[in-house]
C-alpha cells in the first residue's frame, strides 16, 4: 500500500491542514470511490513502479482532492 500513500501524500501537499480537515468526509468519499474504480486499482496494485501507473494513481488522487477542497 506504499503506492497508495505516496500517491495520497503528493496529492495532499498544497493544501493546509485545515483546509483537508474540513473537507475529510469529502476526501473519504472520494477515496472510496477511487477504489471502486479499475484503472486506479490498477495503477496501485501491479506494476506500481511503472511511470505510467505512477502519474496515473497520483493524478486520480491530486484531482480527487482538489475538487473535495475546492467544493468546501
């Protein structure tokens, strides 16, 4: 689950802590709808170190994230 981490770590980044906190059940939400999704669980289950899968599982997290914040 390193990869998922890594990806969640990058996509978190810009923003403050307050910010994300508000947005928390958003952002559960929108995890949880990730994982339901094929090509994310892909791009975090195999072949995780490939560059394509890397920008892909880090992309779906960072526009995830975003929009949960951007939302608030």
């Amino acid at each position: 689950m390193a990869t998922l981490f890594d990806a969640q770590m990058i996509a978190v980044e810009p923003f403050s802590v307050t910010a994300l906190a508000s947005r928390s059940e958003a952002i559960k939400l929108g995890m949880l709808k990730l994982f339901a999704d094929e090509e994310f669980a892909h791009a975090i289950a195999s072949q995780t170190n490939t560059p394509r899968f890397v920008r892909t599982r880090i992309s779906m997290v960072a526009e995830m994230v975003q929009e949960a914040v951007a939302s608030a």
